[in-house]
C-alpha cells in the first residue's frame, strides 16, 4: 500500500500460534496455478474509489480485449469499506460509494466472466486507515474466520493481505498471515491469497520462500512509475531496483506460488516506451502476477501494444511455473533465461545501461542442446536461425526476449490461455555437474552484498571467465563470518551452510564463454556487514 505522510505509532500484533508445515510445498488451496493476471485500483485511484468507477473499470477490460488475454482479477483496493463494522462485527462497504453493496459488485464482474478481488489488512487497522487518510479501524485482527466467510459470501475470488505496521517480527508475521490462510481454505471457495508483508516493516519478503502460507508474496517496498528511485529496498521503488531485488528470488517460483514485484505501472507516465516494455518483459519473465495499475479506460496505442503482447504473455503463463534465473551480469549486461513446458526457454537481454549495446549468450548457457536453434523474438514476432549465438543490440534499459526453440522447427506464435489450468509441479532440477563443451581456463569471484536487514542478507558472487577460451565448470570456495548461515541459494549447489562453505556450478550455467560471467545468490542469517572471506574460484 502507498505510503503518505510520516509514520504514526506502532500498533500493537496479538500474534496467534499457529503451525506450519515447512517451506517445501506451495499453498495448494484451488486456485489457478499460473501467475494471477488482472488489474488493481491503488496505482491510479488511491482511496478515490467507487462502485462506478469499478464497473467502468471492468467494461473496459473486457472492450479493449484484455480479459480475453487473460487479465481477469479486478482488485477493489483499500477505501472500500465502512469505517466500522455493523453490531454482528461484520464487514461493510461505503454505503456512499459501494450503494449496491460487494456482493452485488462481485455478481456483476462474474457476469462479465471477471473475477472479484477485494484487500483487507490483518492488523487493527488497513493502510490508509494507518495513514490516517481513511476513517475507522475495521483490520481483520480477532475477525480472520468471520471476514473470510464474509468474503466467499460475496463471491470473492482474490485477497490482497497488507501488513502496513512496523510492529511484529517475521515469525508473528508468518503465524498472523497463516491464519488468514486457514481461514480462507476453511470455507470452501478457491481464493487467490496475496499478501505484502513489506509495508512500513523490516522487508521480510525476500527472507523466506512464503508458498507455503500465500500464493503469491510481494518482494519489496512499494512500487512506482520511475525507472530507478535509488533505493535498494526502500519506498518508493523502481523498476530497476524492483528487478535487482526479485531477481535472486528465483528459487521460490513454482506452480501456485509466486515472487510479487508489485502491480504494474505501465501506461501510467513517468517512463518512456523502451522502459514500460522492460518493465513488462521482465515481469512476464520472472513468472509474475501481471497485476495491472493504469487507467483502462484510457490506454493509448503504445500500452495495449505492450500489454496485449501474446508472447510473454504466454511465457508468463507457462505451464512449469518457473521464473527466470540470472544467467549472467556484468552492471550492464544482464541475461535472464526462464525454462517453458513445451522444451522452449525465453531469453532476456537486458540493457541495464545508460546507451546501445550489444548483449549476448549461448545456447549452452541457457541449458539447451544441439546444433541449431530457432529464436522468435517477443516483440516483433519474426523468427532468425542460430547455430547457437543468441545476440542483439538493446538500447538503454530496453530488453529484448526471444523465445528458443531447439530445433528447426519453431513453436507456433502462442496464444495465451484465457483461464489458467492446473498443471503439475516443476520437475526436480539434476545434481549441478560440469557443463560439457567447454575448456579448462581460469575464474575469479567476486562478492557483492545485495541486501542486509539486520538479522540477515542476501548476498550475490559473480563467477567471471578471465580467459579468452570457455570454462567447463566452476567451483567457487568462501568462508562465512561467525553468526552467519545459509539459508537458501540459487544459480549453483553448496556443500555446508556455515564456515566454509563449496558453491559448485548449476548445469545450465557450468560453461562460461571467453570473458564471460554468471552470478549465483544467497540469503543467509546473521549480520551481512562482514563479508565472507576467502572467496576464490577454480575450473578444471
């Protein structure tokens, strides 16, 4: 939720002891297993909201041809309800602005074939109620189970759960949202389950895999319509910052559980066109809720061209569920590669940089096999053959996206489905090994800290090829300071969490070109201020 003004005093958490089951499984509670598309009323509307506005909002989507793409949420954001509850301690809405109530709001989206989402906060009080910008305090605090069936009641299909306190620690966070979880699995009706722990708060998201309370957790601070606002992870949020925090999170990406880098700006100003399709390649890429916040009764040509593209859309909404890994980084050069269903991986070439330049990687890099390629690029749709060499020029903070298939003949132009389908869970990535095709070279590694919230950090080491022939293979040796240890890593396979700690290649990023890079990344706990010692690379 946006923040507005300075911050108020702490409320006070009742945490409620609930137990979980482990990070392992995704949330399995009935709904789509594909990232959750559709479109939020915060980014445009704020607290300005109304049944009106809502309804126009929804006609619109289905006109412009967006709901037929797959945007089928409609979020009614926070603002929507009565300032108190009535004398059962059940939820109301605006009389003044929802007149003919959420129920009869809801039936109206599923009349269109819409789906209805409402945000609620599990506190005492909703974001803007914090803020002070909206009366009342009707948080679903001591109400989790009476307004979960309220909800299904009205036909609810999505929940967007916001902390908004500064109050509670990760743990009372993980047993406050888990409770609304159960309570939601408790009555029955499928309900997308969106939560941002992040607001006003230590940023907990990146700290663990959530799929095992929501379906779909938000990264960051809040988003806005800029390119970079220099935060790492603080409000307000840029595109660029956003990427650099989701990015490393790859991991926690699978069917049903999703990395949330927040609703999208595109069409709402405040970056140029190359920027906006970036913004939305990269969000189709990272498997992301493709959650929209522009004005739809307004898109110009521009915004449909970029929101409408069936392309990521259909790597968005791919089967697996998987969401990009970093393939390499230079500060500049970025590529991504995204696993699809049907044998395919998308490619990003991602232009971090300030002018033109040329990005490229390999076949092999990307964990494809065989001797020639057929690469249909996102945006233009034309097709080009390769022998293995996946390259383009890319302006400033543009990315290019070719989808590659592995053979000679490429997979039809998709068509994005309209309603997502369950599919099954993304099989077990193989031990990492040595990438066959490569020669014996030298490597250096370096270490970067990414992120440090007190108790823990996330870490990041680029693996770099200091010769001109390719590397077969990689194994990066370091030492962590005491307190710290391993909690997740991506990218490669670590022997032991804590001291001396063995990184070896993942078998997609085993071989490095001449002069090459690749990164792997860590969250760990304790305090990131040191850095790990000893950090040095060998190949064979």
């Amino acid at each position: 939720m946006r923040k507005v003004g300075a911050l108020l005093a702490a409320g006070v958490l009742i945490a409620v002891p609930i137990a979980l089951q482990g990070q392992a499984t995704a949330l399995d509670n009935g709904v789509a297993r594909t990232p959750p598309m559709g479109w939020n009323s915060w980014n445009t509307f704020g607290c300005n909201i109304s049944e009106t506005l809502i309804k126009q909002m929804a006609d619109a989507i289905v006109n412009s041809g967006l709901r037929d793409l797959g945007y089928q949420y409609v979020v009614v954001d926070d603002c929507w309800m009565n300032s108190t509850r009535d004398s059962a301690g059940n939820l109301q809405a605006n009389a003044s602005r929802f007149p003919s109530g959420m129920k009869a709001l809801g039936d109206y989206l599923h009349a269109k074939g819409l789906k209805f989402g409402i945000y609620q906060a599990p506190l005492d009080k909703t974001c803007a109620q914090y803020f002070s910008s909206y009366p009342g305090a009707t948080g679903a605090q001591g109400h989790e189970a009476q307004d979960a069936r309220q909800f299904a009641a009205w036909g609810v299909d999505y929940l967007k759960y916001d902390w908004c306190s500064p109050s509670g620690t990760i743990d009372d966070q993980v047993r406050t949202f888990a409770k609304m979880r159960d309570a939601l699995a408790a009555t029955g009706r499928p309900i997308v389950y969106s939560i941002n722990s992040n607001s006003i708060h230590a940023k907990t998201g990146p700290q663990r895999d959530w799929g095992d309370v929501a379906n779909m957790w938000r990264t960051t601070e809040d988003i806005t319509n800029k390119w970079d606002t220099g935060q790492t992870n603080g409000y307000p949020m840029g595109i660029q910052n956003i990427v650099n925090v989701t990015v490393p999170l790859a991991s926690y990406a699978r069917p049903g559980a999703f990395n949330d880098p927040d609703m999208m700006e595109v069409g709402r100003g405040g970056m140029t066109d190359t920027e906006m399709r970036s913004h939305f390649a990269l969000w189709a890429m990272m498997a992301s809720p493709l959650i929209l916040g522009n004005d739809i009764r307004a898109m110009d040509a521009p915004t449909q061209t970029i929101l409408k593209n069936a392309n990521l859309i259909a790597i968005n909404q791919d089967s697996l569920g998987l969401q990009a890994r970093q393939i390499s980084n230079d500060g500049t050069r970025r590529v991504l590669a995204k696993r699809l269903g049907n044998g395919d991986v998308a490619v990003a070439l991602f232009n971090q940089g300030g002018s033109t330049t040329t990005i490229s990687t390999t076949a092999s890099a990307i964990g494809m096999s065989g001797g020639s390629f057929i690469l249909r690029d996102a945006w233009t749709n034309t097709l080009s053959g390769t022998n293995g060499t996946i390259s383009a020029s890319v302006p400033a903070h543009g990315t290019v996206v070719y989808r590659v298939s592995g053979d000679t003949t490429p997979s039809p132009s998709p068509t994005p489905p309209q309603s997502p389908t369950p599919s099954p869970s993304p099989p077990v990535s193989p031990s990492p090994s040595p990438t066959p095709g490569g020669q014996p070279g030298t490597c250096t590694a370096t270490y970067k800290r990414i992120n440090d919230w007190g108790s823990g950090f996330q870490g990041e080491v680029t693996v770099s090829n200091d010769g001109p022939t390719p590397l077969n293979g990689w194994t990066v040796k370091m030492t962590l300071a005491g307190g710290q240890s391993i909690t997740s890593l991506w990218n490669g396979a670590n022997t032991g969490t804590s001291g001396a700690i063995t990184v070896k290649n993942a078998p997609y990023n085993g071989t490095l070109t001449g002069n090459g890079s690749t990164t792997f990344g860590f969250t760990a706990n304790g305090n990131g201020s040191t850095a790990p010692t000893g950090v040095t690379c060998t190949s064979p």
